[in-house]
C-alpha cells in the first residue's frame, strides 16, 4: 500500500487539489444544475488525468527499461 503511495505520489497530490476546488466550487454554487454540471466537469477531469498520468508512467517504464537494456 505505501508503495503505492510512493510511486502514484504526483497524481495522489493532484486528485486532492481537484477535489478541494470542486467541494469549493460546489458549495459556493446554489443551482443544482450548475452544480450537476460542475461535478460532470469533476468526473471528466479525474478520468482523463488518471488516464494521462497512467499513460506517462508508462511510457516512463518503457524509457527506463530500453536505457537498462542498452547498457549491458
């Protein structure tokens, strides 16, 4: 579970934040509407950075395994 922790420590941070301005922004907002659409925007937002994140991680793997190969 740390490790987790450890290797996920950018997006973990990042989430966080989000999550902080749209609890914010969802109670500031008193039109349930605008408020559906600020947790749509959320939901949106998490999934494509998750997916950005997962795709940077891995292309990182991908990097430091070629770099391994090319020194022996």
């Amino acid at each position: 579970m740390l490790n987790f922790f450890k290797e996920n420590k950018n997006y973990i941070i990042f989430f966080v934040i989000l999550t902080v301005i749209f609890a914010v922004l969802f109670f500031i907002i008193k039109n349930d509407i605008y408020r559906l659409l600020s947790f749509i925007v959320y939901s949106v937002v998490g999934t494509l950075s998750f997916k950005f994140f997962s795709t940077a991680k891995a292309i990182n793997t991908v990097k430091k395994g070629d770099i391994n190969e090319n020194k022996k």
